[in-house]
C-alpha cells in the first residue's frame, strides 16, 4: 500500500485514503442488511474501542509530529501544539452550537443547536458528519506533512493513521446504521446514513493536505487542530454514550485497546 501511493501525488494520496476510510466506514454500516438490532455490550465495546484509536491518533500521529515540526521551524516547541489543539476543539464546539444535530440514541427533543423542523434522520446524519471532519482532516494533514519532506514527518506514519482511522470506522459504521433500524428505518435508509456520515471525509482529507502543501509554516498548528478536533469528540461523544447502559469496563478496556493497536500501528509503519 506504501508503494502504491508514494507513486500519487500527495492531494491524490488525501483523496485515496479519504476513500478508504470512508469505504470501511460503508462496509461496517452494510452489517444492517444482516441485523435488526446490535447487543448493546458489543455497541459500547467498539465505540470504546473506537476513541482508543482516536486518541492514539491524536498523540502519535498529529501532536507529537506537530512538537518536532514546530522545533524544525524554529517555533517554542510547545506552542503551536497547544494553539493548534485548543482551536482544534473550539472549531468542533462552535460547529456543535451552530448547525442542528442530534446524537444517536437520544430523542429528538435532545437535538442539540439551533431548533429546527428537520427530520430525526437528517439530525443524525450532520452530528456524525460533523464528527467524522477531523478523521478526515487528519489523514489529510498527515499525508501532507510527509510530502513535505519534514524527517519527522513519513509517509509510513501517514499510512499508520489512515488504516487506524479505517479500523475504527467499521465499528462507527455498525454503530450507526444497525441501530437506527431498530428505530424502525428501513435497511437501505439505515445504510445511506450510515455510510453518509463518512462521506465528508474524502473532502476534509484532500483540503487538509492541500492547506499544509502550499503553506508549509501552519504545519505545526494544522496537525495539532486534527488532534485537538479528534479528542473533542471523543470527550464529549464516544465516551459518554458508552458510559450510559453500565459497561464502563468493557469500554474503558476497549479503549485502551484501540489505543495499544493505533500505538502499535505508528510506531511499527512510521
């Protein structure tokens, strides 16, 4: 796979690993022409498992990359790690408070943001659309610092966080389409949502490496943004709706073993 795309150019690259993710993403939610329903242990484990890898993500590929960049550049090393990462999770924080959403297994009454006639469907889709850009921006970012031929930056660690932001999205995907048939959507509605959340990925992916190509200096700061962005929905997402049904300790043993796997995953292809 490394191969295969050190021969595109890297917005090219962006744009193939989007795809990827996305594509994983539909094949999780594709579990609902089999299922009616997901045990809801299994649901928080993979989305337990889910957060693991994002904030594995958030520290081995994106802040540390962005500490040593920032130190090549000649910036103080800490500070556009904690620029980045602080408005990385404003950004997620304000998109949240303007655009109407609605997070999966609540009511429809709890749709968060401006209120709104729209549909439950429409609801969910921008809130897991809304947390799915910085997946996106990420393996963007990632694959346009290693084009910038940065030491700390490789193409290996790019690919590292693309196949973790992948695994991840399978359980995503399951997490989202099987449940809202049990909310009584059909099988095909439940899928398109499913897989529409993802869909935006391929595009946060191309702008996110395009942005870090041609203005080499935000380098630092776009990395750490990604980080930033990618905790915020952990924290203020994954987390809670596993915390909700009593299985805190599968989740929390789940996390820590996606962390352990996208861990696993940089530091042996970067």
């Amino acid at each position: 796979m490394i191969t295969w795309l050190k021969e595109l150019d890297p917005v090219w690259q962006a744009l193939a690993a989007g795809l990827f993710t996305w594509g994983l993403t539909a094949l999780g939610a594709a579990l609902v022409f089999g299922l009616v329903r997901v045990n809801r242990k299994l649901l928080d484990a993979m989305l337990g498992f889910a957060g693991g890898v994002m904030l594995a993500a958030s520290y081995w590929s994106l802040l540390a990359p962005s500490i040593e960049v920032a130190d090549e550049q000649g910036w103080p090393s800490w500070f556009p790690a904690a620029v980045g990462f602080i408005v990385g999770g404003v950004f997620l924080w304000g998109l949240d408070r303007l655009l109407p959403h609605l997070h999966r297994g609540l009511p429809t009454e709890s749709a968060e943001g401006p209120r709104t006639a729209w549909q439950r469907s429409v609801l969910l889709i921008i809130a897991i659309t809304l947390h799915n850009i910085p997946e996106g921006l990420a393996v963007g970012v990632a694959l346009g610092s290693a084009a910038s031929g940065l030491e700390t930056a490789s193409l290996g660690s790019a690919t590292a966080l693309a196949i973790g932001i992948g695994l991840q999205n399978v359980p995503e995907g399951i997490a989202v389409a099987v449940p809202l048939r049990g909310e009584g959507l059909s099988r095909i509605k439940a899928w398109m949502i499913g897989q529409a959340s993802a869909l935006v990925e391929p595009v946060a992916a191309v702008i996110g490496a395009a942005v870090v190509m041609f203005a080499a200096p935000v380098l630092p700061f776009a990395l750490s943004f990604a980080a930033g962005a990618m905790v915020y929905v952990v924290v203020e997402e994954l987390i809670p709706e596993t915390q909700q049904q009593g299985n805190d300790d599968l989740a929390t043993v789940c996390l820590m073993l996606g962390f352990t796997l996208m861990m696993i995953l940089d530091v042996a292809l970067g």
